[in-house]
C-alpha cells in the first residue's frame, strides 16, 4: 500500500522498489520530524511566557 503510494505520488513507473520507498519515507520522516521541532518550540515559548505572566499577576 505504501509502494503503491509512494510510486503515484513521486511518479515512479512501473513501480517502485522497497529501496526507493525506504529513501522515500526516511526523507519524508526527516522532514516531518524537522517540522516538528522547529514549530514546538515558539508554540511552548509562547505558552510558557503567557503562563509565567499569569503566574506573576497572580501573586
């Protein structure tokens, strides 16, 4: 199912092998994990400056 994906979507004739849905799916890993990170950290950032704000005017 994933070959069959991989190979309609990045246009793989006939069909693609399990070393080119394997480089593939690394990539697309790598590059979900990359976008991860580096929307994580300005989201807790910015949550946690809002929180330490609160916990201020609380006291």
């Amino acid at each position: 199912m994933f070959s069959k994906c991989i190979a309609k979507i990045f246009a793989l004739e006939p069909a693609a092998t399990a070393v080119e849905c394997g480089v593939i799916g690394a990539i697309l890993l790598t590059a979900l994990v990359c976008l991860t990170l580096a929307v994580a950290d300005p989201v807790f950032s910015a949550d946690a400056s809002s929180l330490g704000s609160t916990v201020v005017s609380a006291q």
